[in-house]
C-alpha cells in the first residue's frame, strides 16, 4: 500500500485511487527599472521559502516516518505517503 488515510476502517470503505498535484509557482522576490547598468548584474538577498506541503489545502508541518511511510499532518486531517512515493517527488 502506497497510500494510508486515516484508520484501517476507513481506507477500506473509500476509494484506493488518490489524485496528487505537484504545483510549482515562482514569485517575485525583487523588481527595478533597468537604469542602463552596463553590467546588467542585480544582488538579491532574500530568504524563500523552498518547499511547501499542503494536506486538504492546509499547510501541513514537517512529515513524521513511521514503517516506511512518511505522515503529514494539517488541522483537518492527515495522510501517509510511502517513503518511495516521497523519495520520487524530491
């Protein structure tokens, strides 16, 4: 099993079958008007935030490991995602 949500119980009662988004987006961390720099060069000195894990729309916090299975948990809910699953999205 790839995917655990919730209780024994309850994975049994839904579906197996679980859509998965990957979405990237850029934002814009710095703008200016070209002022004729002949170099062409801009230093940029922010901190971003990398990744960002979201269960049922929620910002979920760091994944807890438990036999092979990685755990993300939001207010609303959580889901397990097999470490192979979480391995191929990094």
């Amino acid at each position: 099993m790839f995917i655990k949500d919730g209780e024994v119980g309850d994975q049994i009662k839904t579906s197996a079958f679980y859509e998965m988004t990957l979405q990237q987006r850029w934002e814009q961390v710095h703008a200016c008007d070209n002022l004729a720099n002949e170099d062409n060069a801009v230093k940029v000195d922010v901190v971003v935030q990398a990744e960002a894990i979201r269960v049922f729309g929620e910002e979920a916090g760091e994944g807890n490991v438990s036999d092979g299975v990685m755990w993300f948990r939001s207010r609303t809910g959580g889901i397990g995602l097999s470490m192979a699953i979480v391995e191929s999205m990094r």
